[in-house]
C-alpha cells in the first residue's frame, strides 16, 4: 500500500455478542439501500415521494430480527447531489439503528457527500474518489466510486483500479464483498445498459477473475433486482429506495419510472464468508400466515 498517496481507513466489526440466536449461520447481515434520490424541500419525483420511501425502508430495516450489523447505501442518494438533499438524507438515515456507509451514484457530487457523510464513513484521505474498506467479520467490504460527475454513466480509472487491485491482493484469502453504483454488466435494459459501467469494465474483469474469494459484487442504479454471473462471481443489482424503472426490454424503448414497491437487499454472510441475497420489499402486506394454521383442521 506504500505506493499508494492516500491511506486506507480500516474499519473494522466483530465479534457479534448481540446476536448469540444467529449461531455460525450466517454471523453477519448486511443490508443495502440505494437510489433514494432525494430532492430539496421533499419534492416529490413524479409520482413518488422519495423522503417518505426513505423513511420506510429505514423503518424496515430498524424492525428486521434479528438486526443487520450495518447498512451500505450503494449512491444516487440526492437527485442533484446538492447539500440540501443530503441534510434531508442524512435527518433520515441518522435514524438507522446500525452503521452506515454510503459511495456516489451518478446523481451525486463527491464534495457535498464528503462534507455530508465523511463523519461516518471512512473515505480514504488524499484520494479525490470516494473510496474504502470495511472489515465486517468474515468478509471484507470494498466500496468503489464509479462516478464521473455530470454524466450518467460509470467508470474506473487507473487510479480507482489500481486501489482496488492492491486491497485484493492485501486481502489474501478472505472473502470479499464489492459495492459499486454502476453495474459492469448488461441487463437486457437498452437504454440502462448505455448508462451502466462502460470505462474500465473490461479492466475490472480482468483483475477479478484473478481473485476467486470475491463472493459478490453489489450495486444500484437499474432501480431493479437483477442478478447476472460475471468474473467469476455473482452480480446483484439492488431494487431502489424511491421510484423503480419499468421493466420494458424492447428495442428503442424510452426509460420511465413507475410506481412499484420499492425495495432493499439483505447480503447474509457465513462464518467461511459465502453470501446469500435476499431481496425484500417494502409495503405493509398483512401479518404473515403461518402453513400449520392454513392446513390445520
């Protein structure tokens, strides 16, 4: 890491005493959130109220048992990436329970979320990209920055894949998760795939392949729950906070929004660090029914 200019903060959780029920199976959970899209004065978003979907989905999370260990925001969380939207934000997420860390989506703006979240999460200091680790027990969490600011599609430079490659390496034989906004693969979506990870993509393939122990890449962005194989892992696009996109998978189709539950995932590591994916929805569906009262006579 010498050759780095930045070091990498090491934030580290475990052991669990508070989840003596869980056993060795799983001994963390994580859950993910992201593209809230805030906007200032609690605009709505077409038809959405983005504060008021952000304010449920912490409330699930809050009354999930038992009780993720932390939270990752995976970007897009203002609209604008303007300081009103990540007060507004930040107001709602300080009610979460647990840890949380955020990485910008396309929608955000690295100083105005450095200014907003850098207390509580652990940027690496002398990088202008907002990037880090988290060793949460038996994994280790790598948080990419994927944002070129102004534009709505990803990339990784040198730099970014540089920091990546020597915490792979660092990371010996220890599970890894990584968390990126963009997606670095195709979803079948025509006018997302023009907007996903598409500088850099092929360069992030070629180093994952190398390093089998990365159990999972999570993201955001396709405000939908897709799952694709890719350098030898699993990719997991997380369904958004706010609005979902309409899933429409012909050609030429213009993009739109709709008013679908909205969403989160919860990533459910193992002592040996394999994740398993749950995607939840949000909505108060009625109490749940159990089998035995169904066919009990």
């Amino acid at each position: 890491m010498d050759k780095f200019p930045f070091k990498t903060p090491k934030f580290a959780f475990g052991p669990f005493p508070g989840h003596p029920s869980r056993g060795s199976n799983p001994v963390m959970i994580i859950a993910q959130i992201t593209d809230t899209h805030i906007r200032e004065g609690r605009a709505l978003l077409g038809p959405v109220d983005p504060a008021a979907c952000l304010e449920r989905a912490v409330a699930a999370v809050n009354a999930l048992s038992p009780r993720p260990d932390l939270v990752i925001l995976t970007g897009d969380i203002g609209n604008d990436g303007t300081p009103g939207e990540y007060a507004i934000a930040r107001s709602i997420l300080d009610r979460l329970a647990m840890p949380l860390y955020v990485i910008p989506g396309n929608h955000d703006t690295r100083a105005a979320m450095r200014e907003a979240f850098g207390d509580i999460t652990p940027f690496a200091d002398g990088s202008p990209f907002l990037q880090y680790r988290i060793e949460a027990g038996p994994i280790r969490v790598l948080a990419l920055d994927t944002l070129i600011e102004g534009r709505p599609e990803g990339r990784l430079c040198a730099e970014r894949l540089r920091w990546l490659e020597a915490e792979l390496e660092d990371a010996g034989d220890t599970p890894v998760l990584v968390a990126m906004h963009h997606p670095p693969v195709k979803t079948g979506i025509e006018g997302m795939d023009a907007i996903r990870l598409l500088s850099g993509a092929r360069e992030l393939e070629a180093i994952l392949v190398r390093y089998p122990n990365v159990e999972r890449i999570v993201a955001g962005h396709l405000h939908r729950a897709i799952q694709r194989r890719f350098a030898g892992t699993v990719v997991s696009l997380c369904p958004g906070v706010a609005h979902q996109l309409h899933l429409d998978l012909g050609q030429g189709s213009e993009l739109a929004l709709t008013a679908e539950p909205p969403g989160y995932q919860l990533h459910l590591v193992d002592d040996d660090g394999a994740v398993t994916t749950h995607t939840c929805v949000l909505g108060d569906f009625g109490p749940p029914v159990t089998f035995a009262s169904i066919f009990m006579d």
